[in-house]
C-alpha cells in the first residue's frame, strides 16, 4: 500500500514540474537549466577560506564563494542571487561588500585579496585586527508565490597596510642631504613595490621615507641592524634608525623590495647623456632640433629618460643634442620605419643611417616612452583612462575598468551614468600602482569639471558624484596635454 502511495506521489510532483516548465516556456524568468527544476534542494553557501589573514604580497590570490541552487518549489520559474558581505552581528542595511546582486544561473563568485583588502579598510576597518565577517546569500525566485531563501556564514579577516606606493631617499649621502621636503623619489621598478634609484651618493648616510612630509614622525625603512641587505619598516619613525652608509662617493643603483623587505646597493657608471628630445611629425615638436619637447631625466635612475605625450601618424626619432644640429647624437631604431615596439636602439652620431619609427593610423595614440641610455632598450607603454565607480559601467572594478576611447588627443566616454561616484584612472590591476584623475573636492557635481592628478593610494581620494536627478546619458572628454576635461549631458 505504502509503494503504490509512494508511486503516486511521485507521479504527482513530475506531472506539476512538466505543467510548470510548459506553461513557463515563453518567460524569460524560467531556469535555463532543466536539472535545477528542483522542489526541495536547500540552499547552501560555501567559502574557500573560513579563516584568512591578507598578505599584501598574495594580492591576486581570490577569495571564493559557491553555493547550491536552493529551491523555486517547482514552479520552473528563475532564481536570482545576491550576495553580500557585512561585520558579523550587523543586519545588512548598508553591507561592506556586495558580490553578485541578483544574478541568474551563477552559483559563484570571486574577490581577490587586493580588491577586499582595498574595501575593508576604506569601510573603516584596521589593518592587524582580525575582524569576524558574515557573508549571506538571498536566493529570490521570480515566481512571488515561493519565499525568499537565505544562507548565511561566518568568516574571519585579517586585513594588512599596504605598503607605499611611493619611496623616498634621505640622507647627507643623498643629492638634498636631510631636508625631508626635498628627498629625491625613487622610481617604481618593473616588480610591484620594487623602486630604484640610480644617481651620485656622497660618503654619509641614508634611509627611505614615504613622503616628503616634513616630519620625522612619518613612516621610514632602516637598515636591519643584522643584515646590510634587509629593511625594516619603522612605523611612524619608530625603532633602532639604523641608516646605511656610504663610504666612497660615486654614482650607485639601488633596489629596493618593499614586499619582501630587502635591499641591493650596486655601484655604476656616470649616463652618457643629462637631456634628451624627441622629434618627428608624429609628435608634438616636429622636425624641430632648435627647440624640442624634452624627456624628464629620472630622478632614481639617471640613465633613464621619460617621455609621455599625444603620437599622430608619422615618424620620429630621439635627439641627444647639440642643439640645431641635425648631425648630432641621436637614438634611433635598428632598421627604419621601426613599429611602435619595445627593444633595442642604436645611439650614434651623424646623419645616416636615418632609421626613424613608424606611427600609423592604427597605432597612434598617447604613449608613455621610457628610454634606457645604459641598456640601449626602448619601453613604449600605451596611456588609457578609464572610468572606475559604481556611477559608471563597470563599477568598482580595478581589474577591469570601463574604458574610455583615445580621439585625436581626447579620452572620450559616451554613455549612461547612474547615481553613484566616479573617478578616472591611467591603468588597471590594483588600486595603488599608478595615476588616477580625481575630482578637485570631494562629492563635487559631474557637471565640475575641475579635477586634480594623484598617485597611487596617495589621496586625496576625491571622486565626482551623481545624485539620482543627474543621472543619464553623458559624454567626458579628458584632455592630459591640456589638462581639461568637459562633460555634455545627451
């Protein structure tokens, strides 16, 4: 008796999830997957790590979140998720983190460490505490006829400080001896967090500052009083201040890794050349040797120059002076008509072999050079701005910014703007490694077009901001060689 009960039942429940998945088959709100046509499957959320204590050094490691599918009773109709995060104990009100929001057919998502570190502690949580977090999944199905399903756990933190974004050197060795407010910045190396220095030290001492704040209470790393090769991070100007010594004068290349903490101090010789031009139609000086726009001389590194501008179709090539003569010193390419590559060049004097590179339609642009005077290479990196914020495309998405597009000089953005804040940033990949436009006060109106160049986590951290009546269709152009920027609601 019991079987045939049993039976019929089963009878019973296949015939209303064949009723439900015909008569849903024109919803757009039914399962794409028939096998999650469940009845009673709970819903269940899983993390990747319950107990875990970020490390600056693992920012790209991800944090994970799986769940089971929960239940629509039948119905055929479609499951939305949403998934936040909040301090244990809290309700969820305004949670520190949301990581899906309601998202169909997902039973995952990710967060790596740099990006939910960056979140916390702009939250207001504290690095070196460990914090108890809660992370709850709401599973709303679009049939109003079935409840809500909720699945909660707890998790720990511990977030870090991340380390500067910028170095200075100080010291009677250096070029600007112990004023704080003039120390010479170091240039940030090829490795996240390694800077260089390349240029004269004097017999005297040394060590490294965060800022030019001119404070000696500031953050500073010293010498390991055991090992000549290691730093130590002295937090506010704390601990022993052992500095590291000179003891002959000459020109000395420094590598320092702030990550792992360690030190390379290596003597080399003097640059060939203090300045270097740049000329060519492709560029904003032309076929100019009397007066060329010039590369910046690296501070850190004397062999190494910096160019950064606006390229066009056309040609160019690298001048070393004298001035107004064409057979001078030059850098160009190994062959002519070189593309737009990093690799070797050739410096030499005289007219020929007039081997210049090649801008064309496809790759003109804005490009920042980096030129290597004792490696003889060349570094081409492309400039792009992108929108960041949760009033733009792509919120607050470092990783993958919404792009903005390059029109003859002008970064333009056209496109829907929601209420919300954003900024503008020069690359992608974590939130302190390069240049961002922000906004010149914090909370100002997109329609101010003011804005200011920051570096880094540096600050000030000012973003523009929409409220719900400025919402709509805009365009921005961004002008880097003018320093302008208008906005034009559609």
């Amino acid at each position: 008796m019991n079987s045939i009960l049993n039976l019929k039942r089963f009878y019973a429940v296949a015939f209303a999830l064949v009723v439900g998945v015909m008569s849903g088959s024109c919803d757009s709100d039914e399962l794409e997957d028939p096998s999650l046509q469940n009845v009673d499957n709970e819903l269940a959320l899983r993390i990747s790590d319950e107990n875990l204590d970020l490390e600056e050094r693992f920012i790209g490691n991800e944090l994970s979140f799986n769940w089971s599918t929960g239940t629509n009773r039948g119905t055929g109709a479609a499951i939305k998720y949403t998934l936040e995060i909040d301090l244990a104990g809290n309700d969820f009100s305004d949670p520190l983190i949301t990581l899906a929001e309601g998202v169909k057919n997902q039973y995952s998502a990710n967060i790596d460490h740099g990006t939910l570190n960056h979140r916390l502690l702009n939250s207001g949580l504290e690095a070196g505490n460990n914090y108890e977090l809660e992370a709850r999944l709401t599973a709303e199905v679009t049939d109003a006829s079935v409840e809500d399903q909720v699945s909660k756990m707890t998790f720990s933190v511990t977030p870090y400080k991340p380390v500067s974004s910028r170095l200075f050197i100080v010291g009677d060795a250096t070029p600007n001896d112990w004023d704080i407010s003039k120390a010479t910045e170091l240039t940030s190396g090829n490795q996240r967090r390694v800077f260089v220095y390349e240029g004269k030290l004097s017999e005297g001492n040394f060590k490294f500052a965060v800022s030019r704040d001119d404070c000696w209470c500031q953050d500073f790393y010293t010498k390991d009083p055991d090992n000549d090769n290691e730093i130590v991070y002295n937090e506010g100007g704390s601990g022993e201040d052992v500095q590291w010594t000179i003891t002959e004068e000459g020109t000395y290349r420094l590598r320092v890794d702030l990550l792992n903490k360690t030190i390379e101090i290596t003597p080399v010789e003097d640059a060939p050349f203090s300045e270097l031009f740049i000329v060519g139609d492709a560029t904003e000086s032309g076929w100019n040797v009397d007066a060329p726009a010039a590369f910046t001389q690296s501070e850190l590194d004397p062999f190494v120059f910096i160019y950064e501008g606006n390229f066009a179709p056309g040609e160019f090539k690298i001048f070393a002076g004298p001035m107004g003569d064409w057979c001078g010193d030059w850098y160009r390419p190994q062959v002519d008509d070189k593309g737009i590559e990093n690799g070797a060049v050739v410096q030499a004097p005289g007219c020929e072999p007039d081997n210049t590179w090649l801008v064309t339609e496809e790759t003109a642009g804005r490009y920042r050079i980096s030129l290597n005077t004792a490696t003889n290479t060349i570094r081409f990196n492309k400039v792009n701005l992108h929108m960041v914020g949760d009033a733009g495309p792509n919120g607050w998405n470092i990783n993958n910014p919404a792009p903005m597009e390059y029109v003859n000089g002008d970064f333009v953005y056209t496109g829907p703007l929601k209420a919300g804040e954003l900024k503008f940033s020069k690359y992608q990949g974590d939130w302190c490694d390069g240049e961002w436009i922000n906004a010149a006060e914090n909370g100002q109106s997109i329609t101010n077009t003011q804005f200011i160049t920051t570096f880094g986590c540096d600050g000030p951290d000012n973003k523009w901001r929409l409220s719900a009546g400025e919402a709509g269709d805009y365009e921005i152009r961004i002008n880097l060689d003018t320093e302008t920027m208008t906005v034009t609601a559609l």
